[in-house]
C-alpha cells in the first residue's frame, strides 16, 4: 500500500488508540494511514532514542525526497493540518516552542498509561478502515 502521511502510535496504549479512533472518525479525506510503533512498518523511522510513548508523523513527499518526521508534540500538530478546514486552526499552536509544548506531551505520555489503560493489542480494524493499517 502506498502512503503520503503515516501515524505511528503505541499499539498497546489506551489514549493512543482512543486518539487513532478520533482521527479515523475526523479525517474525512482519509488521508491519513496508521501503524503501531511495535510493528515492522515502523521500524526504519523509530530512532533508538524513540520510545513507545512518542507519536510520530512520516510524511512522504512527491519525488525521491526522503521521508520527513515529526515527534511527540509537533507530530500532533501536524496531524491536526491535515485533517481539513477548523482542524488545522489548531495545529497554529506550533508558534509555541517545541520545547515548551513537548514538555506538556510528556507530562501527558508519562501518565498516560495510568490514567488510560493498556489494551492488550491493536484495535482490529473493520473492512472499512482495514487498508488504512499497515503492521
């Protein structure tokens, strides 16, 4: 399957699966494509300083560019972007540093777990949404 933006999100976090599930339901265009940061898909973009509690966006650009990334705060941001007219208004927060609005998505990863839950594996997706998931 060929992709332009692909999401890579901890296959095993409750708040990562519920957010998967928002953007499924908000990318109308459904541009966007999903993997979990434990499977194969994700595995030539995760650095070894990558934990499992970083969001990252690959996006791949027309031509023999190679891929760009985004982490943690700034992934989201730009997520938001693509998601079409109202959403992208919120992907302005991007003027804040990055280090200032990473701070809060730390804040957020760190905790996540024990205020989310864990799933026990990745959501199956239905026929519907099924060609958007790579392992």
């Amino acid at each position: 399957m060929s992709w332009r933006y692909l999401v890579l999100y901890d296959g095993e976090c409750g708040l990562c699966d519920r957010s998967v599930q928002w953007l499924l339901r908000h990318d109308r265009k459904q541009v966007l494509t999903f993997a979990p940061l434990q499977g194969e898909t994700a595995r030539p973009y995760v650095g070894a300083s990558d934990a499992l509690d970083t969001m990252i966006l690959v996006e791949q650009p027309a031509g023999d560019s190679p891929p760009r990334t985004s982490r943690r705060s700034r992934a989201v941001l730009r997520i938001l972007s693509k998601l079409g007219p109202g959403w992208w208004l919120l992907s302005l927060v991007r003027v804040i540093p990055a280090f200032l609005s990473d701070l809060l998505y730390r804040f957020v990863a760190a905790h996540r777990l024990r205020w989310f839950g864990r799933v026990d594996a990745c959501r199956r997706p239905d026929e519907a949404t099924r060609a958007r998931f790579l392992p």
